[in-house]
C-alpha cells in the first residue's frame, strides 16, 4: 500500500529565503506524486506533479520539486519566500495524502 | 483547468437531522469522485470512493450508513450525513479525477464546512 510521510508539521521560514519541505513516499509500483497547496478554509490546489517524465518538476508559484528514487523522496522547494506563501501544503501519492506542512513566512 | 464545485459552502445543522452535501463537476464527466474529510489543522482522510453507476467504496472504519453517497450521473456526486452528530463536524471535500490513471489528476471541490450544533 502507498504511503506519504511529510517530515515538519510547521515549517517557519524568513521572506526572501529558501523553502524546503520535505516529502517520502513508499510505493510498491511506480510514485505518482503531486504537491497541493490549501489556503484556510478552501479547497487545495495543485502545485506540480510527477508523471516520470521528467525528475525536476516546475509548478505554478514559483515552486519545484526533484523526485529522487534512491531516496524515495519528492521535495518541495522555492528559491525565495514570499509572504503570499504561507499556507497548508500537502504531498499526495495519487489520491493518498501526506499530514501536511504548515509554512509560515516571517517577515 | 478542469473545474469541480461544491455546495454548500458552509452548513448548520441540529443533531439528529442530516445534510447533504453535492459534488459537481462542471466542465467534463467524472466517473470517479473521492470524499475527504479534514479535521482542524490535520490532513486529509479518504473517507470514500464514489463510483458512477455503482457503489461507493468506502475505507476502513468509515460508516457506510452514516456516509451515504450516491453518484447517479457523471458530473454530480452526494455525500449525505445521516442523523448528524457535533463529532460529525468536519470539513468534507470532493475531488473528482480527470484524465488516464498514470497521467491524470485530482481536481478539488472548494470544500464544505459541517458544523453540528
């Protein structure tokens, strides 16, 4: 059975500086993995996803993620924090979802 | 991109009555549509998935007659909560899958806050 494992319930970053929130899964078959954004009391949206097409994935806001299969790992990065960042963001396995990562943005 | 709509927004209810909630997908047809439910600050727990013509599948430990869902067309999906309870107050989101199983994608409905007074 799949599984995600987001590591940091809360990550609190400065504006400008690096976003990191980190992503594992464990498939028995091939990962089709996305990332969703949520604001409060809305519903999610997507990021990105993977689709094995390629490993560095680009998505909307800025953001990207790398899946690396050695690591079983599909980390969501952005070079430079912007207030506008501060959400819930989840990493899901198709229709299975990680326990999310609140970011904070510091000004 | 493909768009997903729920309604209500927001809903009230006394214990004892129930509420249904409606899933629809307004610019193509889904024959598959998931239920969630999420808990403040906490992620989001499959509770179901709902079929096109058939039952849903539900997940372990959720309540078959207490989450009743009907998907009698390929663009409207119901969550009805049954004889609701205050434990029952949640946040309920649909999603509804577009495209081929390896490349598609979810689409998520704008949610629906449950509060059972």
């Amino acid at each position: 059975a799949q599984s995600v494992t987001q590591l940091g319930s809360h990550v609190s970053v400065s504006e400008g500086a690096l976003v990191l929130l980190r992503c594992n899964y464990s498939s028995s078959v091939p990962p089709y993995l996305f990332w969703y954004v949520q604001y409060p009391n809305q519903g999610l949206q997507l990021l990105l996803k993977y689709t094995s097409a390629a490993t560095l994935v680009k998505g909307i806001n800025g953001f990207e993620a790398e899946f690396k299969k050695s690591e079983t790992s599909f980390h969501l990065t952005k070079p430079s924090a912007h207030m506008s960042d501060a959400a819930e963001y989840f990493c899901a396995a198709k229709i299975i979802f990680g326990s999310g990562t609140r970011l904070s943005i510091r000004p | 991109g493909a768009v997903v709509s729920q309604h209500p927004s927001r809903v009230i209810c006394k214990s004892g009555t129930s509420v249904k909630i409606e899933c629809r997908s307004l610019d193509f047809q889904a024959t598959t549509m998931f239920w969630y439910r999420q808990f403040p600050k906490q992620s989001l727990m499959l509770m179901a998935t709902s079929n096109e013509g058939s039952k849903a599948t539900y997940e372990q430990g959720v309540e078959k007659d207490k989450f009743l869902i009907n998907h009698a067309s390929l663009t409207l999906s119901t969550l009805t909560v049954t004889s609701a309870h205050p434990e029952d107050s949640s946040f309920y989101i649909c999603s509804a899958f577009l495209g081929t199983p390896n490349t598609g994608e979810l689409f998520f409905g704008e949610g629906s806050r449950l509060t059972v007074l």
